[in-house]
C-alpha cells in the first residue's frame, strides 16, 4: 500500500515505498527518534526545523538521506501547476526567488553547498554570494559544512508562501 505524505514547504512529497523495509530500519533505533521522523512526516504544514527543535533531535534529515538511499521513501517535486520544472528554471528568478529556493533546501534536514549547487543550477561563486547574504542576514546557519534555515529564515519563507497565495510571487 502506498501512502504520500505532502510537506507544505518547498513542494516535495514523500512516499514510503515499502513497509516492512521501513519497519526493519527502526528495529533497534531509539523509538524517540523514530517519532519525530513520522511526526514530521505526517504533519503537511510542520518543517523539520521546528520538529527538531520540539523534540531536541539533530538527525532527523541524515534518518530521511538513509531512508531514500536504500530506496525505502521516495522523495519528488510535486506537479501543483501546469508548468513543467524544466519550463520553470527557464525563466529568470528573482533575488527573493532564490533566497526561497536556497532556505526550501536548507529546511529540509540541512544541505551542502554543492547539492545546492546542483539543486538551483547556478555556480559555486554565485550560491557562495547568495549564501554570505543569508548569513549576514541570519536567515541561515552554518553547522561544519552543513546550511540550516534558522527560525528566521522559516518566518522569510511563509511570507514568501502569503506572496505566493496572492499571485505576485515570480516564476518560482
């Protein structure tokens, strides 16, 4: 039986695959730790970052990388408009637009610089801008080489998501 589990923030879905497989990974983990997985999992409109910050947990997102590793969930872009991703990138973004698109990545159990790299499709010195900007600006932390979107960065993005709703967001 397959269920989807739609996040609110940044338009991607998660569907557990197979069962049993998702059974056998938490035999033997701490069962806190497999409560705030599902309970960000199940709850469309809480980020990870605040259910971290709930249940005190930091390895929420390294559990989620695992688990689509070993093709347990599958994580994938959601089809809410007519427009194709393809279609989407070819448009300029915006600042504001990029800005999004870079905390939407890091709010999801954190990233590296080159899956965000690879993920928005720009180059290492221009995320590298756009990075030092966030920072300055605290919307996002830096663990080691790991990007968090900060409590900050979380209130940005549902300003971005009101913009959003009353159609003078741009492209993304």
């Amino acid at each position: 039986m397959e269920k989807i589990y739609h996040k609110a923030y940044g338009g991607w879905s998660y569907e557990i695959i197979d069962e049993k497989s998702y059974e056998q990974y938490w035999w033997g983990k701490r069962p806190s730790s497999k409560e705030a997985f599902e309970t960000w999992l199940f709850d469309p409109h809480k980020t990870q970052h605040q259910m971290m910050k709930e249940h005190g947990k930091k390895n929420i997102g390294w559990n989620m990388r695992e688990l689509i590793k070993a093709e347990i969930i599958r994580r994938f872009q959601r089809e809410d408009d007519d427009e194709s991703l393809k279609a989407r990138y070819k448009k300029r973004r915006s600042d504001v637009d990029i800005y999004a698109e870079i905390l939407y990545l890091a709010n999801e159990g954190g990233v590296k610089k080159t899956v965000l790299v690879n993920q928005i499709n720009m180059n290492n010195t221009i995320i590298t801008r756009y990075l030092s900007n966030l920072i300055e600006e605290e919307l996002i932390n830096v663990d080691g080489r790991i990007y968090e979107t900060t409590d900050k960065g979380i209130d940005y993005l549902n300003h971005y998501e009101e913009l959003g709703k009353l159609g003078t967001r741009g492209p993304f």
